[in-house]
C-alpha cells in the first residue's frame, strides 16, 4: 500500500511543474497561515494635525477638510484599539535629496520664506505647506521603520499634500515632494524590491519619472484617459534596466470595478509574480470614485475594498504601505478610507457595493493584446 502510494507521488511529479504549481500552493498556504496566527493584526494609522496648516485657497480642490474626512473615515472603520493612531514626523533633508534635486528643494523653500507662492497653475504654497509637505513625506519612512520592527500588519499614511505627480525636480498637480517615491527608494537603498500600485483617477507621473529606469520597483497605475497630466499611455512601460516594471492601465470614464479586477489578474498579477516584491506602497487616490467632482471613473468604496484586498497578497503582512493621494468628495474620501483600513485589517467592509458592467472591457482586452505581443 505505502509503496504504491509513493509511486503514485513519484509519477505524479514527474512532470516538473506539477513540483511549481505544488510549491507556490505550499506557499499561498503557509502565508495564509501566518497571516491568520501569527500576526496580531493592528494598524498603525499615521496623520498629523499641522497637515490641515497647507491651504492653497479657498476654490482649490485639495481642501484640508479632505484630511477631516479621512480621519473620519478611520473612525468609521471601527477597528477599535487594532488601529493605532501616531503622529508622522518630519522628514530630514537628506532622505528628500536621495529623490529630488537639491536646487528644486532650494526654490521650494526660497517660495516658503516668502511666506508661500504659486508653484505651477494648479498647486500653491502656502504660510505653512512646506511643513505640511515634509511631515507627509516623512510620514513614509516613519511608516517603513515601524513596519520593519514587526508590531503592524500595515501602515496607512494619512496625510497632505499628496506627492505622486511631483518628478524629482517639478511640483505640481497639487504635490509638492513626492511621498511614495521617497519611502521606495528607501527601502530599494535598503535591498528591498518595491512593487507601487497607484489607483488614483490621474496618472502617477511623478512616481513613473523617478523609477522609469529602476529595475527594482514596480510601478502600477490604473488611471482615467485621457485627463491630467497626459501622460500613462500603456506603451509607457520604463527603460534601459526598467524596462518592463512599469505598467499603465488607462480607462475610459465611468469604468467599473470588475474591470480592474480582471486587468489586475490578467495582466498585472502574473508580472508581479515574477518580479517577486519584498514591500507594497499603494497610491491611494480615491478620485476613481464615481461621485469624485475632478474625475469621472465609476468605483465605489466597495471597490476599493475589492481591489486592495487583491493588491495585498503581494506581499506578505507587515510590508503593505498605503499612502493617500487624490479624492474631492468628502463623503467618498470618508467611505473609502474606512473600507481601505477594514481590508487592511483582513476583515474587509463595503459601505456600497462593488461595480460591474460598466465601461471597460475593450481597454483590458486591448492592454492585454498590447502585454501578449511585448512579453
Ligand atoms: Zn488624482
């Protein structure tokens, strides 16, 4: 009977990618299995009061009642004591310059102690911005050393200024530093391989420019085409050493949610698969919601539960990084947050229901085409 049955085994795994398919099984198991007792699952919830200081007038769009609603949004998530609320610090020049070009910072601070300024035609400084954008770019690296000593599941940077069209010597698009490139290329300075997933309507221009030649972070993003800033084409996918970590998924207005499901198991998920990241930052704009009042896609809260609950299996717990970006509607901002931290948590919430049948499908099948033709 024994011998039987080990050459059963011996048989069935002569085919050596049965012995693939039976490791990554092994594995998807062993990690649920950490996830579900090893870790306690608590999440450190980053955010600082002196972020409400950057106020670049009273028509402009990124508002700092958009941070009363995302820290509403945490409340909302009824995690209890499971998210823990620090304040973010500022960051220290040094790890500003490791991104962006040292004369670019020189304007930026010239600009503040004149007491604020207009930097391009969409993104003004402020008495207290320049504050405000150093406390949301060090709220990154504080996030990558607390999640490196092990005691959170994940990390949720709540904090304004966004960053992700900053280039590593331009501000603009309302982002002045950007924050999610500056705690990536810490953590690649550190050895580490970084995947960004960035779900914001407009593209990540600025988080594309920096990494566009840097073989060791993978840069996704899912945005509304066209809109600003024009670039993400899906023929945008890096250079040199690069080449092949960057993915654009451009969408029609009013996309539903089932369609960057099926963009992201097509054709993100098996590029991932490959190019095995260490860490998770995802750019969390929640302007791809369908009431945002700047953008015109079609997700719901429930989406952004959906969708980041897929997005996280990426990397295991304990090096997943959400950072805020975009999102004009209070309510959306409110709803959204609080489904991104339930997911976080493993106890994920949809305050509306995820979307489908929207528009979509022909941009998957034709990004897909693109993906099949240049692999
Ligand atoms: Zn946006």
């Amino acid at each position: 009977m024994f011998c039987s049955v080990v050459s059963s085994l011996l048989e069935y795994f002569s085919d050596p990618m049965r012995i693939v398919y039976f490791m990554h099984y092994v594995e998807l198991v062993a990690r649920g299995v950490i996830e579900q007792y090893c870790f306690d699952v608590s999440i450190l919830f980053l955010t600082n009061d002196l972020c409400f200081g950057h106020r670049p007038g009273k028509q402009h769009p990124e508002r700092p009642e958009r941070l009363s609603a995302v820290q509403e949004g945490a409340v909302l998530s009824d995690l209890g004591s499971s998210l823990v609320h620090v304040e973010a610090e500022r960051i220290e020049r040094k790890e500003i310059l490791q991104v962006h070009d040292a004369g670019f910072i020189e304007e930026l601070e010239r600009v503040d102690a004149q007491g604020g300024g207009r930097i391009d035609p969409d993104t003004k400084m402020s008495e207290h911005s320049w504050e405000a954008a150093q406390i949301s770019a060090g709220a990154g690296i504080q996030a990558v050393r607390e999640l490196t000593e092990g005691s959170y599941n994940a990390s949720f940077c709540a904090v304004r200024p966004p960053g992700h069209h900053a280039t590593s010597n331009q501000s603009m698009g309302f982002c002045f530093l950007n924050n999610v490139a500056i705690a990536a290329k810490h953590l690649v300075d550190a050895g580490q391989r970084v995947l960004i997933v960035d779900y914001d309507a407009h593209h990540g221009n600025g988080t594309q420019e920096i990494f566009y030649e840097e073989p060791n972070v993978f840069f996704v993003s899912f945005h509304e085409w066209p809109l600003y800033p024009g670039t993400g084409k899906v023929e945008e996918a890096g250079v040199g050493q690069g080449l092949g970590t960057t993915i654009n998924i451009p969408f029609p207005s009013r996309t539903t949610g089932d369609h960057y499901r099926k963009a992201w198991e097509q054709i993100i998920q098996p590029k991932i698969a490959l190019f095995d990241p260490s860490w998770l930052i995802i750019s969390a704009g929640f302007d791809s919601h369908r009431n945002d009042p700047v953008a015109s896609l079609g997700l719901t809260s429930g989406d952004y539960a959906v969708l980041t609950s897929e997005i996280i299996k990426a990397v295991p717990p304990g090096r997943r990084l959400v950072f805020l970006e975009g999102g004009y509607d209070l309510e959306a901002l409110r709803l959204s947050t609080a489904a991104v931290l339930r997911t976080l948590a493993g106890d994920p919430l949809h305050p509306e229901k995820p979307t489908q049948n929207g528009p979509g499908k022909e941009a998957v099948e034709s990004i897909a085409k693109f993906h099949a033709r240049n692999s």
